[in-house]
C-alpha cells in the first residue's frame, strides 16, 4: 500500500527525496517516473494506479496533481512537495536542459542547442510549471512542503514527522555539473521572468506565508 507521495515539480530537490526513500524502503519500495515514464505508461493504456503493485510505498515523480487523484483516493498517501524561488527554478531548469541539449547528440531539439535563456524563457512550456505540477492542490491536501533554499532543515523537520534517521548530504546529486556552468542574466531579464512566472510567485508565496503559519 502507498504511504508516501513526493509531487515532484522539477528542479526542486525531489530527486534527492527519491534518495532518501530508497534508503528507508530499499529500491523495490521507492518508485520514481520522469514525465516521459508517466506518459508513456497511461498511454499504453494501463491504468497507472494498478501498476504500482503493492511493494511500493513511496512514489515520486514529475506528476500533475490532477493526475493522481485516483492513486490518492485508493491509498490516501502522505503528500509531500519542495517549492523554490521561482526565477532560480527557471534559471536551474535552463541550465539542466542545455546541458542535456548540448551533451546527447540524439535529443529530440538538439537543433535548439544555442538557444539563449532570454529565448528559452519566452516558450510557454518553460513558464509557470510550479502553477502546472501543483494544479488545484489545496495546501490542507499535503502532509508536509518545504523549500529547497531551506533544504536541508525542512529535510530534518520532515524525517522527523516520518520517522527517518538522519540522512546528511543528499542534495548534491548529479546536478553539480551543470551548476557550475555560469550564466550571466541582467535585471531586465530577471523582471521579464518574474513577470512571465507571476501565477508561480502567487503559489510560492502563498506556500512561505502559510509555513511562516505552522
């Protein structure tokens, strides 16, 4: 039965939650899909929920809320979601998908492989993804958020209420890499971000204020 879910909105730490579950529940008990997995198994005709299978009891992913909603009404999980400033979300994921654009000569956009973040930033797939991961999400749904500028503390708080032992120094993953690649961005830039992600910042502040509640 499903006791956890981790709705992972991208580059938001939630690959380094998936981590931690795999040392809780071993790698048969952790279970994590990337947006292609997902599809491509609801599209194959399956029904996602029965392909969980009864040894998993933490699921993580690149879902939409929505999408889950038949999974969260036959297991009643735990939800778990990490926020982050949305313009550094933004910036992180550009630099992600460059790095994968620029390093696998198959990608499907490899012809987009000079694209310059001013030009990435105008698409509208890369716009307000917090908004479209979290969808009617009611903060009363989750049992714990967390922000990834705070990471490491929400993650002492968080094993805490679970039950976990302490896991330090998980939030380095693989991602260090392409961290380093700098990437200047004026502040015209940053305001025309910020503008073309305004419903994200109603979310991400929303979800500080109400933490700054507890």
């Amino acid at each position: 039965m499903l006791e956890l879910l981790f709705l992972h909105i991208p580059k938001t730490g939630g690959s380094s939650l998936y981590e931690m579950a795999k040392a809780v529940y071993g790698p048969d008990g952790a279970r994590w899909y990337s947006r292609k997995m997902y599809l491509e198994a609801v599209e194959s005709g399956c029904d996602f929920c029965d392909m969980l299978g009864d040894d998993v009891k933490s699921l993580h992913g690149h879902f939409h809320f929505h999408e889950l909603k038949k999974t969260i009404e036959i297991h009643k999980p735990k939800i778990v979601t990490f926020f982050r400033d949305p313009v550094q979300r933004v910036i992180s994921q550009y630099k992600w998908w460059n790095h994968n654009v620029t390093k696998n000569p198959d990608h499907a956009v490899r012809d987009r492989m000079d694209e310059t973040f001013e030009v990435y930033i105008t698409r509208s797939e890369t716009q307000n993804k917090i908004t479209r991961f979290f969808g009617d999400c009611r903060f009363e749904d989750l049992f714990f958020w967390g922000f990834l500028e705070s990471f490491n503390d929400d993650v002492a708080e968080l094993a805490k209420r679970l039950g976990w032992p302490e896991m330090d120094g998980i939030h380095e993953k693989n991602s260090a890499e392409y961290r380093k690649v700098p990437l200047e961005i004026d502040e015209r830039t940053l305001k025309r971000v910020r503008r073309l992600n305004r419903r994200d910042y109603k979310i991400y502040n929303k979800a500080k204020r109400l933490k700054e509640e507890l």
